[in-house]
C-alpha cells in the first residue's frame, strides 16, 4: 500500500489536501495538456477508513508481511520549521541533523495528532493479525510547505517552497523520520526511507510529468543528490530512535539495461546506463561516493558511507539501449521495456501490458544482480502489472517468482521476501484509475474489493510456499529462452 494512491475515497475525514501531488491532479492546466487523467484522490479506493477489510483480505491470501507508509502531509499538514536543529552543512552538502527528545516533543505539539492516532491503530491492526510491518517514510507526496508545484511550475524554481531542491527540505525530512521512529518504534519490524526516489528527480525535473513538471538536468541532478541525503539523514534518526538493530533499507526503481545488439559498444551502453541510473545512488549510500553527476568522479562523504541495512528491488520491466558518442553515451530504444504501445507486443515479441510495459520477466535477475557488489539483503518490494482484464497477471506472477527463484538459487544472493503490487486497485499517480494493479477489483463508486482469478493463483503460491505444479507451464513466456 501507498499513502497517497489508497487512502483517500470515503469519508470527507481521509481527504488529505495537503501535499504537492493533491494540487498537481486537481490542477487543471495538467488536465488539459494530459500530464494528469483528471482523476482525484478523493474518489479513490478509501485505505484510510476500510483499512480492516483490506488487512482481512490479506489475511485471506495469507500474506506474512504489509508494506505500506504514512504520508508527511497528514502527520505535519503546517510546517515545522519553527522548531530548529542543529545540523552541519556545508559546501557539499548536509553532514548532520540532531534531532533530540526536546525538539521530538516541540514536534510533538505541531503533529496531527488525530491522524498520528489513526496511523496507530492501522499498524496496530497489521500487527495484531501476526503480519510483519514495513513501514516506508515517504513515497513520493510532500507537504505543501515543503513543495508548492504550482507556483514552481509556472514561476521558475528561484523561489518558494522548492521540494528537494533546497537542502532545508533535507533537514526538515530528517525532523520528520526521527518523530515517526519515536512515534512507532513499537510496532515496526523493517523500515525503509523512501520509495523510488529516482522516479521523483526523472518524472518532476528531466521528464515533467511529476510536480513541479520542469525539464532540467541541472536541478535533476541537484534533487538526486538531496534524495540521497536525505535517505541518509533519515537511516541516522531511525537508528537513533528505533534502536542500532533496527532494519532501515530503501526501495528503487530498479530497470537494468540490455544492449540492443551484442556489439561491445551497445554492452558498454548498458552498463553506462546502470551506472547512471541505478549504482550512483548506491555508491553514494554504501560506499560514500558522493557524484553530482553519475560520469563525474565525485567526492568522499563519510558521513553518507554504509547507510543502508537493505535493499529494496522495485522491478516492472527493463531498458534497452545502444551505444552514443555523447554523454550519457547510451540511448534507450522504443519498443522494448517502458516503451511500448499498451496492449501490443514490445520489438522482442514480448506482450505489453495497459501501460504499455513490456513483460520481461527474465529481467529481475539482472535486476536483483546490480546489487551484489554491495553485500546487503535485498528484498523484491514491488512487482505487478497494470492488467485490468486479468489477462496476464498470473502468467506475470509465476514467470516472475520463477525467475526469482532460479536467482537466488544459482547467483547466491540473499532475497528477504517478495512484496506483490498490489494488493487493491489504487489511484495511479497521473494515470489515475485507468491502470489496474489489484489483485483485488475495486469498484471506485461502491467501494467494493473482489479478487481477480490471480489472486486465486497468487494464494495458492503463498500456502504452498512454492509454485504448485499445475502452475509450473505459466513459469515462461513465449520468447523467453528455456533453462
């Protein structure tokens, strides 16, 4: 579960009109030109008040693990600026922010704290049906304090509340996941920073379809560097506050790259392409490599060095790129991974799904492989389709788990678990309801779950702790080379 894409759709008490991605679908200038469906939050599946009927449901497939997140916006809907810290910034960057139990109370008094009650009993629920909570800060949504995407979009970004361009937002992030840790160190089994952060820089500053919507590499970069940070200041107040032994991890985009051709130039495309896109974040995180831009050298921050317990693995479909001459030096092709034409086949005679994914399941052992050099746990945190028919879910599902299972078999990488997305059908972000992920419908009107035949499939998965034999032809696709 995500905060934002299924809380709000019942009671006008879920509605959190405080955050940056709140305005972003309401505005109307997005409507128009596309970047938004038109589809609003408060129509949406209602996590917020039918929270036990969700967890019911789980219980039903026999889920042993609930990843879901609470939103900034609703625990700190005004700013907490007024509550000062003390930090060590500098030149490169923020070093340091203490957050002590003084300031946590000052904090303390600027909370919702009806919504912080209402988190509570939610995760409380979560636990007492014997399921392990991971508990992610922060999947994209922001307070509009800390990010106004409106007035940036239309203005420029010298001035207002910036988001993760201004390194206070590193600070104020960093106030924020030491009051969460304090608030509910008690019922958290594995927590994670955030999700995605990649998407955030790619989609707002290089693609403009997230807020604030602008095309620029050199404020992209600056917002990757801050993320970065900002994970780092956060993984510090977790332990702090949950305690040393506590598991705190973040969860990526991850879609390694293959080369169009067996040329070595396209091979070195696809690393050029991993490393921009995927090993940078972790160099800075694991190793302290600290770049600006993923071609440059860099600089050592130790304060940022082994700052992460886990790894998350988001995978949806891969890249597929050849070789440039000019920076970054690869070029990633139509028609294959995230872009397709829905409903189609990719350039690799690979089906594609309502998004116009490609369905490339072979690709989460590259994948999950990107990561071996740095020696963490990982964990598959999200894996789905956005497959409104039903169509191809389950094949999705049993080709994917397969080829996770042949990973971990044959490359000795350590996987924790495996989170399916999702759950419900859930607002997705600009594309609103149109992309169906559910393992659950969700009639949008009435509010009603029932599950789609793959959620059948997916619960006999889960009791046999193994892909039943009727199941074992779903395990390929057509193409997909044969073990």
């Amino acid at each position: 579960m995500a905060a934002f894409q299924h809380e709000m759709g019942t009671s006008a008490g879920a509605v959190d009109d405080k955050s940056d991605w709140y305005v972003w679908l309401h505005d109307p200038k997005n409507a128009q030109s596309g970047v938004v469906t038109g589809d609003v939050p408060e129509l949406g599946p209602g996590y917020w008040d039918l929270y036990k009927g969700d967890h019911r449901w789980a219980e039903w497939l026999g889920l042993n693990a609930w990843r879901t997140n609470p939103d900034w916006s609703r625990i700190f809907p005004k700013s907490t600026r007024e509550v000062e810290v003390p930090c060590t910034l500098d030149d490169e960057g923020v070093k340091d922010v203490e957050v002590s139990e003084s300031a946590l109370n000052k904090l303390d008094l600027l909370a919702n704290r009806r919504a912080v009650r209402h988190y509570r009993a939610m995760f409380g629920d979560v636990k007492t049906r014997g399921t392990k909570l991971v508990l992610n800060l922060y999947h994209w949504s922001l307070p509009l304090w800390i990010h106004e995407p409106i007035t940036i979009r239309d203005g420029g970004s010298k001035s207002g509340a910036r988001g993760w361009v201004d390194d206070t937002s590193v600070v104020e992030f960093a106030k924020y996941a030491a009051y969460v840790a304090w608030q509910f160190r008690d019922l958290v089994d594995i927590w994670s920073t955030m999700t995605e952060p990649n998407m955030v820089w790619n989609g707002g500053y290089s693609e403009g379809s997230f807020p604030p919507g602008l095309r620029d590499r050199k404020l992209a970069e600056r917002v990757s560097v801050n993320l970065a940070q900002a994970h780092a200041r956060a993984y510090d107040q977790i332990k702090r506050y949950a305690g040393k032994r506590a598991k705190v991890g973040v969860m990526y985009a991850t879609s390694p790259s293959f080369p169009l051709t067996d040329s070595s130039s396209d091979e070195e495309a696809a690393k050029a392409s991993d490393e921009g896109s995927t090993k940078w974040f972790f160099d800075a995180i694991v190793k302290g490599r600290v770049r600006m831009a993923a071609v440059s050298e860099g600089i050592a921050r130790a304060d940022m060095k082994n700052k992460v317990d886990w790894i998350g693995v988001n995978y949806f479909s891969r890249n597929v790129v050849k070789r440039m001459d000019t920076p970054p030096f690869f070029e990633t092709q139509p028609n294959y991974g995230f872009l397709c034409q829905p409903n189609s086949k990719s350039a690799g005679g690979r089906p594609t799904s309502d998004f116009g994914w490609e369905i490339y399941p072979e690709g989460i052992r590259k994948a999950l492989n990107l990561y071996k050099e740095y020696g963490k746990p990982l964990l598959v945190s999200s894996n789905g389709v956005a497959d409104a028919s039903d169509r191809y879910r389950t094949r999705y599902l049993i080709s994917h788990l397969h080829n996770l299972r042949s990973t971990m078999k044959d490359d000795g990488l350590e996987v924790m678990g495996y989170l399916h997305w999702s759950l419900t059908d859930n607002l997705e972000w600009g594309a609103g309801f149109t992309k169906r992920f559910g393992l659950l419908h969700v009639d949008m009107r009435t509010k009603e779950r029932s599950p789609r035949p793959s959620a059948y499939v997916y619960r006999d998965v889960i009791r046999n702790n193994a892909i039943p034999e009727y199941l074992h032809g779903y395990a390929k696709y057509p193409n997909a080379p044969v073990d």
